[in-house]
C-alpha cells in the first residue's frame, strides 16, 4: 500500500513539473487579429470535379474474389 502510494506522489509530482515545463510564451498569448473588422475569412480549397468516393461494388467476376 504505501508502495503504491509513493508511486502515484511520484507521478503526480512529475506531471506537475511537466506542465510547468510545456508552458511557452507563445501559448501565454492569444491572437485576437482573425476577429478583427475587415478580416478576411480564408475558405477551404475547393473539391476537384467528380465524386469524393465513388460508388464500387467490390470485386468484378474476373478478379476471382471469394464470395
């Protein structure tokens, strides 16, 4: 029991100090210049013409597939 009771102090204590140490200055700031007025929205690129995942039954008689 104190055994276990050491290890989870241990763990504890290391994951504090590792969240003290992943702090950097650039996660201390946020950038607020997306909301700005006149700010322009950056849209995804487009989808190339014809279908994202067309329609495939599978195997064709000559490929030999099991059914």
């Amino acid at each position: 029991m104190a055994a276990a009771r050491k290890l989870l102090v241990f763990a504890l204590a290391a994951l504090l100090v590792c969240s003290m140490m992943s702090t950097s200055e650039a996660t201390k700031t946020i950038d607020y210049s997306p909301l700005e007025k006149g700010h322009k929205k950056h849209d995804p690129p487009k989808a190339g013409p014809g279908e994202a995942n067309p329609y495939n039954r599978g195997c064709s008689p000559n490929q030999r597939c099991r059914s």
